[in-house]
C-alpha cells in the first residue's frame, strides 16, 4: 500500500515539474538561448520534481519483487 502511495506522489511530482519544464520553453521566444533556458530549469525548485517523481516512480517500482514461481504456485489452471 506505501508503495503504490509513493508510485502515484511520484507521478503527481512528475506531472507538475514536466507542466513547468514546457512553461519555461517560452522564455526561447523571448531571446533566451538554450543554455540559459536550461541553466534556469536546473535552479528552479518545482521543475526539480520531475526528476524527484521518477525517482520516486522508479523505487516504487523496484521494490516489489515478484518470483515467477510464487505466482505459479497460486495460479489455478
């Protein structure tokens, strides 16, 4: 029950900092180049949640191991 918890905050955080990340795109069209673009998304601290998400998603993931014969043990044919 944590797990799948921390799965779905992680991909609350992972929406909100991609929602962000493609906001900040129009500062190009104001005369930022692709360095300072990138150089201000590193700083910005809601744009740093899309990595925290994955991360997030990724652990809660990985962490729940399921063996291919316990599931063919409770199986019925």
């Amino acid at each position: 029950m944590f797990g799948c918890f921390i799965f779905l905050l992680g991909i609350l955080f992972c929406s909100i900092g991609l929602s962000f990340c493609i906001l900040y795109l129009n500062l190009l069209t104001m005369g930022y180049s692709f360095l300072d673009l990138v150089h201000f998304i590193i700083r910005r601290g809601e744009c740093n949640l899309f990595i925290l998400g994955i991360l997030m998603m990724f652990l809660a993931w990985k962490g729940k191991k399921i063996h291919e014969l316990l599931l063919r043990c409770f199986t019925k044919f």
